[in-house]
C-alpha cells in the first residue's frame, strides 16, 4: 500500500493528481506535469494511492511560506501603515 502526505494531492476538475518531484523543473509547468491518482482512505494526514504511482516515486509537497498567524500579522502591519498615512 502506497502512503502520501494529503498536502501533495490536487483536486483539479474533481480529479485528483499529484507532481512528482523529478518532474518539477524550472521550465516545465507544474500543472502541465500532474499525474493523476486513484486514493483510498485518509486520515487526514496522510492518504493511500490506489493508482496512479509507483513505490519509489517521490511526490513534491507544497511549502508554505508563511503561516496563517504571519499572514495576518502582515496584513495588520499593512493596513496599520494605510491608516497612518490618511
């Protein structure tokens, strides 16, 4: 049974798909390098793959760049500094 983080699957059209890390390159389009997966259970960290992949194959995850919490600490900064400047 194959395992991912349920992070690296994308819902695109209702079809689920996922990019492998060897696909990912400076010039290629990352939605262009999806591979579509059949899954099974999750519990809501990690889900089984069907089809879709190979043992070995290595997904690429996103990152997060910024946490929820930066994310609005930046948006208070910004419109903090709006509001001075009226």
């Amino acid at each position: 049974m194959l395992v991912i983080p349920s992070e690296a699957i994308q819902i695109i059209n209702g079809e689920k798909y996922v990019v492998l890390e060897s696909d990912l390159s400076e010039e290629q389009d990352a939605v262009a390098a999806t591979h579509k997966v059949t899954t099974g259970i999750t519990d809501g960290v990690n889900i089984e793959i069907k089809s879709g992949l190979a043992e070995g194959d290595r997904v690429a995850v996103p990152q997060v760049k910024e946490s929820v919490e930066d994310q609005m600490m930046n948006f208070r900064k910004a419109e903090n500094s709006s509001s001075a400047s009226e």
